[in-house]
C-alpha cells in the first residue's frame, strides 16, 4: 500500500506557475504571501528554492525553457522574430519588468533561446548582436509607450543582417 501525505506541498514546478500568476495578477512580492497562495509555508520556498533569489532564477529558467521551445519553432525569418518578439514582450510585460526590479535584466531568458538565437543567423554572432541591439531598442520605446513603426524596424533588421 503507497502512503500519500495528506496536505502535501504543490509540486516545485508547479509552485514556479502559481507565482508566476501571482504576479501577473498584481499580487505583492513576498515569500509569505507567495506561501499562502500556493497553500504551504516559506519554509517550503527556502527548501526547494533556496529563498528570494533561487525562485527567481526558476522563473527565468522556466520561461526560458518555454520560449527556446517556441524559437524552434518559429518560421526562421527575421520578420517571425520580431513579431515573436514582441508578443512576447506584450503577454509578458508585468514579468519582464518584475524579473528586471530584481536585477535579472532586460532579456534574463537569453541563456535558454541562444542555440534557437544562433540558428536563425547561421552562428554570425554580428547578426545576432545587431538584431538582440535593435528589439531591446525596440521593447524599450514601447515600455515607454512610444509609438514604434514595426515594418520599418523589420525591414532596418532586414537589411542589418544582409
């Protein structure tokens, strides 16, 4: 007969996408309220994530492995990029801002997408160096709600990496 513990903590992943909607539905940052919407204790958080800091890395982690899933299978043209890119940037706002108040940057997913990244522009690191430049220019002007003519952007990277 297998014992199942009864009020058993959510699995590790599993707590990954609990926070991740906890953030994306305005909850406030603290491993107390995080336990409490995930139904367990920050005891539990410092076990399987080291704190803070080690849930944050699984965050990127988690979502990086998501988007280098979807990279791969993205039409490889510059112009799928960029529009991936940037619904990407759309649907993820509230945590690409979150992940960068904790000083994981303007891209923290770079690590997981870099083979998919490298693929698209045949291992030319130039290219790829010239296109990362120009969508966070791009991502920043529309955080900032500046209007961007995206045709025009796809058609600069375009000619960039030609």
């Amino acid at each position: 007969m297998i014992k199942t513990r009864k009020n058993a903590a959510p699995s590790k992943e599993s707590m990954v996408e609990m926070t991740i909607q906890y953030i994306l539905d305005g909850g406030e940052w603290s491993l107390r309220k995080l336990a409490a919407h995930c139904g367990t204790t920050t005891k539990v958080f410092y076990t399987r994530f080291d704190g803070e800091y080690g849930l944050v890395d699984e965050i990127v982690k988690f979502i990086g492995e998501r988007k280098a899933k979807q990279y791969q299978e993205l039409e490889q043209t510059i112009a799928a990029f960029y529009r991936f890119e940037i619904d990407f940037f759309y649907s993820n706002q509230i945590l690409i801002q979150f992940l960068e108040s904790k000083g994981r940057g303007a891209n923290p997913f770079m690590l997981y997408i870099r083979d998919a990244y490298m693929s698209l522009f045949n291992g030319d690191v130039n290219k790829m160096i010239f296109a990362g430049t120009v969508m966070l220019g791009a991502q920043s002007m529309l955080a900032r709600d500046i209007k961007v003519e995206h045709e025009v952007i796809i058609e600069y990277l375009t000619k960039g990496v030609e």
